[in-house]
C-alpha cells in the first residue's frame, strides 16, 4: 500500500538540481549530434534519420522541463479535463518510437481491458510519460534485462487507473526510486540503480506529476516492474 507523504512543491534548491542534471544530460547528445556531422563531412552522407532522432530527444527533455516549471506556476489554473488513458499511451507511444529503435528496445502498447475516462491535465499526463518513457529507454541497454522491452500499460488498481512503463528489470523498486530523491541533491547520479544517466527525464516527469497533484509510483504490471501514475476516473456522464 503506498503511504508515502505527498509532496507540495518543488523546492528552489530540487528546481536548480534539476536544470543542471538537464544541463549535463543534454551533452551527451548534442555531442552525438556534432560528431555525426563532424564524421558526415568526411566519409559522406550522414545518418540524418539517427541525428534527428538524437536532436528531438533532447528538445523533448527540454520541452518537457519547461511544461513542468509552467505547470507548477500555474498550479490553480490548470486545465483538468476528461481523457482516454489509452490515447494519451497511444500518442506517446508514437513519440517514443524512433528513439526506441535507436537504442533497439522494441516498444509495446498494452491497452486491453476497458477503461473510462480519467481527470488529468492532458498535455502534462502525456509529456511526463514521454519522459519517463525516454529515460528507461536509455537506461535499458545498460540493465541486466533478458530482453530489451519497454511496455506502456495501464491497468486498474484500488486507487484508481495506473498509467506507466514497465520491463523486466528489478531495479525498478520502491526503493531505488526513494533513495535517488533523496540523493537528487547530492549526487549527479542519484539513481545509479536504473540509469547511467543523471536520470533528469525521470525527475522531469516526476515534477510534471506533481504539478498536477500526482505522484509518480513504482507499481507492478504482469510481471513486469515498472513507474508510472494513479489516476482518478472522470465522473462525468457519458452520453452514449
């Protein structure tokens, strides 16, 4: 059962800390970016598709920060509206495709089951699990996972409806996700047991959700482990 305390707000000293793990996380690709064309101007024609797909990776993290920080500014008027969880998987299910081929994670959506409509504010349901999905997609390859497979999912609970990413790997625990809040401040990888990275996309998507009085949870799909979010169903009347 999740007991753990709901936070506020982000403080001014997490806020900094996150900018600059976003900071040191996007020299990785715009590296990759100048080295490709770097390598292009000598041997020939470059991978444009792989370059592209690196640069809107690192624009989505960007795009992503800066709806959280907007998000939590505008905290009491936030668009909340009904939506299709399924949708919103769908479409960032279509976000994350060519990044999940770069790094060779075959991607799945898993859907099934009949789910109403959810309160949430759409634009940041689905950016923060594009981020989130971007981060685990990365981390992967580096995991000790029998198969490179990502799963968007959603599935009732006691709570509510549970959207998220999951995979095979054990490192996606309770505990590993509350040791690297803790260290967020005091290290530049504080979740060392589920990414090589500063893992900013997954701090993005948590500010994301917690700007819209979310949490983001460890939860468990199948058998696979994942994080994502608990969701409240829409009461409004459907009109058939």
């Amino acid at each position: 059962m999740w007991r753990e305390k709901e936070r506020t707000g982000t403080s001014p000293a997490l806020s900094q800390q996150l900018l600059l793990s976003i900071a040191e996380e996007l020299k990785l690709p715009l590296l990759q970016i100048a080295r490709q064309a770097e390598q292009a101007s000598l041997d020939g024609p470059a991978d444009l598709m792989a370059i592209r797909t690196t640069a809107d990776s690192a624009l989505q993290l960007l795009d992503s920060y800066v709806l959280g920080v907007r998000l939590s500014l505008e905290r009491a008027q936030l668009d909340i509206e009904s939506v299709s969880v399924s949708s919103v998987l769908y479409d960032a299910g279509q976000q994350l495709d060519a990044l999940a081929r770069n790094y060779g994670v075959a991607l799945e959506l898993n859907v099934a089951g009949r789910f109403g409509p959810v309160l949430a504010h759409r634009q940041g349901l689905q950016a923060a699990l594009v981020s989130l999905g971007a981060a685990l997609i990365e981390a992967l390859p580096a995991q000790e996972s029998a198969q490179l497979k990502l799963q968007l999912a959603t599935h009732r609970s006691r709570y509510g409806i549970v959207a998220g990413l999951y995979a095979d790997t054990r490192q996606l625990s309770n505990e590993a996700l509350r040791r690297g809040r803790r260290l967020q401040r005091h290290s530049r990888q504080p979740l060392l047991n589920l990414t090589h990275t500063s893992g900013a996309g997954i701090f993005v998507a948590d500010t994301i959700l917690q700007a819209m009085a979310l949490r983001l949870r460890t939860s468990r799909h199948h058998r696979l482990y994942g994080l994502g979010t608990v969701l409240q169903p829409s009461r409004q009347i459907q009109l058939v």
